[in-house]
C-alpha cells in the first residue's frame, strides 16, 4: 500500500533540536505543498478526461459509440464527435491520473476520496451509453419476455424485429439467445415494459447502483482485512476501465460483482451459508462468479458452505426452470458457447500472431482451457494449504480473462475487487499489468488514426 | 516447524482435514517460482501485445493508403468508403468500395478498387476491381463489370466477367 507517513522524530538536543524541528516543519511543508498540488491536478484530470468522453461521446456519430436513443441530448450541443484520438489521449490521461491519485491515496482524506468517485461514477451515469451495445441486447432480452412473450433462451432478438430496441442490438448478436443467467434476465423484465428510453435509464440505474453497492462492500471488506479503504475503494471506483467501460456501458458485470462482494464479505464475516449463497445466485446472474465457490470451499471447509450453495442454485434453477424451462438453467451451454468467440483483443489472438498464425485454432481453445485448469488445480490446492481464498479466487478469474479468446474491457475488472481486498499483492500488480496491456492494445488509432 | 493455526469455523474436523487460518510458512521457494512464472507470462504477454500493436498500426498505415489511392484513382473526395480486408488469405490484398456519385453510403452504383502490394508515397497498387450495384452486399453473384486483375482473378466468377444486371441502372460509370 502506498502510504505518505511522516519522517521518524529525531532525538537532538537545545538548538540543535529547534533547527531540525524547523528543517523538518520547512521539508514536511514544501512536501506537503507538493503532494497537494499533486492531488488537485489528478483530480482535475481526472474529471476532465471523463467529462471529454462522456461529453464528446453524447454528439454521437462516433464508431466508438453505439447508436442509441438521445438520452443524453441536452449534453450534445456542448461537444464534438468523440474520434479515436482525442478517446485514447483522455484515457491516457485519465489512467495516469489515476496512477498518480493512487500513489498519494495515503494523504487523501476520507471524504475527497469516496466523493471524487461518487463524481466519477455520477458523470458517467448522466451521458450516453458507451463503447458496447451489450445493454440494448440486455433490454431486447428483458422485451421479448415481458412484452412479447417469447424466450429469451430460445430466440435471439430478431424475434422481435418490429421491436423500437431492435435497431440499436449489436449485428452479431440478433439471431443469439441470450448467454446471461435467469436470474438476471428476470431481474431486467420489469425495465422491458418501461420503454425503450425507460428501460435504458432503468439500466443505467441498476449499473450504478450495483456499482455503488459493490465499493461499499470492498470498502468494507478492506477496512476488515486492516487494509487502507481508500486505496481499495478508489483502485476499483475510479478504475477508467470500471468508469467508462462497465459503468458507460451499464454492464450486468457490475451486478455480478455486486454478488461477488456480498459472497465474500458474509465469508469474511464467516456466515459462510449466505456467503456461498451469495457467490451461487451471483453464477445466475453471470456464470463467472461461480469459480469464487470451489476456492471459497477448499479454505472453510464448512458444511454452510456446501448447504448454503445448494440451497441457493436449488431456488435459483428453480426460477429459471419455471421462468425459461431447461434452458434457462443450462449454465454451462451458455459458457461453451462464448467460449468458442474470437475476439481481436485477446491474449490468445495476441500470441496466435506474434506466431504467424491469422489466429486462434480448435486445437488452440483446447490448450488454453488446459492452462486454466492447470492454474486452478495449483490455487485450489494453495487455498487447501492456507493461502488466502479471496486471492486465489481472484487468480482464478484474471487467469479465465487471460485465456479467454473472447476479451472485452469489463472482463479484466472482474479480479480487481478481490485484488484490493486480498493478501497476496502480486494479484493486484498483475490485474493492473493485464488492465494495462490491454490499453496498450487500443492505442494503434493513435498512431495511425484511419479517417 | 509448527502446524499453522486452524479456524475454530469447523471444530468437528479431524486437525488434519481442519482448515487452515493461514499458509504454513515455508523457506519461499513456492512463492518465488510463482513469482519468476509469472514474471515470464507478463513479459511475454508484454512482448505479444506489443507485436500485435505495431502490426495494427502498419494495418492502419496500409488502410489509409488505401482509402487515398481509391479517392486518387476515382477523383472523388468521399468519407464513406468501405474496405474489406482479406481474413481468409491472411495477406495484404484489401478491396475498397465507395460510391461512383455523392449519396449515403452504398446508395449508388460502387466502385470497388483491389488494392495489393506495399504503400508508397502514400499510395497503393491497384491491379483491377468490379461495380456493385446499389444497396448491394460485395458478393460474387452482385459484382459486374470486372477489370484488370479482378477479372482474371475470378472476382466475378469463374468466367471473369460477369453482365450487368439488366434492372439496375448505371451511375456514372
């Protein structure tokens, strides 16, 4: 953790004393003035760059924003048309902003630090959708139940064509049924009567509250562990790949999350039960989080932990099965099938042409799941030893979005929660080594934008 | 050396099959192998990205050779243009498609332009291309008119060139 303390107190006599005090107070002082002017300007940045995009983004007209309803119109006068290049810049800046914050978090008080990403959050939460059309899949999904009477785990959206959600769903996904967990796809059938416009500030609402709700939690879980809250709350909040993708783009990730945090603060509180609970109902939201349960397991060893994820996946298949029939229960279907996706901003499709290959091969999904397994089994065992569970979950999940053929932004925020509550810090420096490989990865428009 | 402090969560376990409140402390060996592994995945994941950038910007550099070429070529001074790069083949060929007259995009009769080779001075090497007729996907079956290389290269189909389709008008061919 990086933390500012005050230089030791120096045992000297009379004068020698006074002038040392008055050293001291004159260093401590310039230092002091310095890390506040720090402060201030990651501050600033920070705000700008994600008011530029948020601002930028509500012109529309960007290949970097999807079509959308005008929900953010009486921001559209005030910006340009968002381009490649002013987009990376921004991100850039804000990332080295914060950095920057994240270095001096130790001198940040409380209060600057909860209400700087409450700004973040609630900037991003105002403008448009961002970078992805995954929520209008989300609200054709919830339409096509609520309003249409059609299975969203039979159909894809183009089921309902004549729909006004229709146009703005992704091309590649209009003939797909929906990949997402029964519980969230119930969750989301009473926004699909509100209205188009209705429905995408429902999830936006749902977003940032699911957001908010899981800072709590790390901010809580954190404060448990004795490790500074700031850090763990601002390393996740005012993240600018949690701000602009998953919160800009109102992903279900952050609701995962949510679940995810709830899990691990009933462990840490060892109500194991709900924990398990917590972590099963969150694998209906999005099966990801179900890897948190084996590791969550093998460290209680508790018959809670066993009863209460029985339990949970009981009620939740369940719902799902009287919601969707079968399918709306068949998890892993739904995993396999995103599984085989390809997308050019994965490690693999990286590696796949650092070796000449166009890329990623049958043969190539094989040895990519044995790698995970092979890093599961060795946290497993680690956590049977003792390891820290929270950390070795988190592994896990960094491990799933390195391997992953199909990586989108808001994949690579799925371990850094858990890395900011846990004890081993290398899970943290890697989550941030992969978050940041993965900008580097988009910077190619900076140095050759194609008009 | 001692056996780390078990959990009083589950009393009722054997102490061997008890878990553990923390890792039985070792002399690191683990920890550093675990560390070196993981030094060399970033580095090498370092060294993939990196590679997969600089080819996306030379993709970039050839893209926008290739848009100027097809404005240079057809005189016309367009923003919608559309390029279609060769997936399958995995080579260098794109094939860039714009309108013969100002309109939305794919609105008129296109002009598609097959674009090999490498940039110079800013442009590319043309060898031949084929019409598409308005609101018409680039597919063998819509091309017409095949020239250059496009013909023989069996673009639109397999006897080179394929007759213009007798309902559609022509635009400024």
């Amino acid at each position: 953790m990086n933390q500012i303390s005050n230089p030791p107190p120096l045992a000297l006599e009379g004068a020698a004393a006074q002038g040392a005090t008055v050293s001291l107070a004159r260093v401590t002082g310039v230092r002091s003035r310095r890390v506040t002017g720090a402060l201030v300007l990651a501050t600033i940045v920070l705000l700008a760059a994600t008011l530029e995009i948020v601002i930028d983004g509500a012109v529309g007209h960007s290949p970097l924003i999807p079509k959308s309803p005008q929900i953010a119109g009486w921001l559209s006068g005030v910006g340009e048309r968002l381009g490649f290049r002013v987009f990376l810049i921004a991100l850039l800046a804000d990332i080295a902003a914060y950095a920057l914050f994240l270095s001096l978090i130790g001198s940040v008080p409380r209060r600057l630090a909860i209400v700087l990403v409450a700004a973040l959050n609630m900037i991003v939460f105002a403008g448009p959708i961002l970078f992805s059309t995954d929520v209008f899949s989300y609200i054709a999904y919830a339409r096509m139940g609520a309003s249409h009477g059609l299975n969203p785990y039979l159909h894809g959206p183009f089921t309902i064509h004549s729909d006004p959600v229709y146009k703005y769903v992704g091309s590649d996904w209009v003939r797909v049924p929906t990949a997402y967990g029964p519980i969230y796809t119930l969750i989301t059938y009473p926004l699909g009567l509100l209205g188009l416009a209705g429905a995408l500030w429902g999830m936006k609402l749902l977003a940032l509250a699911a957001s908010a709700g899981t800072l709590w939690l790390t901010w809580r879980c954190a404060a448990k562990r004795a490790l500074d809250p700031r850090f763990a709350l601002f390393a996740v909040g005012a993240n600018p790949l949690y701000v602009t993708y998953a919160l800009g783009g109102a992903h279900n990730d952050l609701i995962m999350l949510l679940f995810m945090m709830v899990g691990v603060t009933f462990a840490l509180q060892e109500r194991d039960a709900s924990a398990a609970s917590a972590i099963i109902a969150g694998a209906f939201i999005k099966a990801t989080v179900g890897v948190l349960w084996p590791f969550m397991l093998a460290s209680r060893r508790t018959l809670g932990t066993v009863g209460g994820a029985l339990g949970a996946a009981a009620l939740c298949a369940l719902a799902g099965y009287l919601a969707f029939g079968v399918h709306g229960v068949d998890l892993v279907a739904a995993l396999n099938r995103d599984a085989a996706l390809v997308s050019t901003d994965s490690f693999p499709t990286e590696i796949a042409h650092l070796f000449g290959k166009p890329g990623v091969f049958p043969v190539d999904h094989v040895m990519l799941k044995a790698g995970l397994v092979l890093v599961a089994v060795h946290m497993l065992w680690r956590t049977w030893r003792g390891y820290d569970w929270v950390a070795a979950s988190g592994w896990a999940l960094l491990a799933i979005s390195v391997t992953s053929t199909w990586l989108l932004a808001w994949y690579i925020l799925w371990p850094l929660p858990l890395a900011v509550v846990s004890r081993d810090r290398r899970l943290l420096i890697a989550t941030f080594a992969v978050q940041a490989l993965f900008v580097i990865h988009q910077t190619s428009p900076l140095f050759a934008p194609v008009s | 050396m001692s056996r780390p402090a078990v959990t009083d969560a589950s009393p009722r376990w054997p102490a061997w099959l008890a878990p553990l409140a923390s890792e039985r402390p070792g002399r690191g060996d683990l920890r550093r192998a675990e560390t070196t592994i993981l030094v060399l995945i970033g580095l090498f994941l370092l060294v993939a990205t990196i590679n997969d950038t600089v080819r996306k910007i030379d993709t970039n550099h050839r893209l926008i050779a290739d848009l100027h070429t097809w404005r240079t070529i057809t005189g016309h001074d367009y923003r919608n243009l559309s390029v279609e790069q060769d997936l399958k083949g995995y080579s260098t060929r794109e094939i860039v498609c714009g309108n013969t007259r100002p309109g939305p995009p794919g609105e008129h009769v296109q002009i598609c332009l097959v674009m090999t080779g490498p940039v110079v001075h800013g442009l590319r090497s043309t060898h031949g291309g084929y019409y598409l007729p308005p609101r018409a996907q680039d597919l063998p079956r819509n091309r017409y008119g095949c020239f250059g290389a496009a013909a023989s290269g069996g673009f639109c189909g397999p006897t080179g060139v394929t007759a213009k389709p007798k309902s559609l008008s022509y635009e400024g061919e």
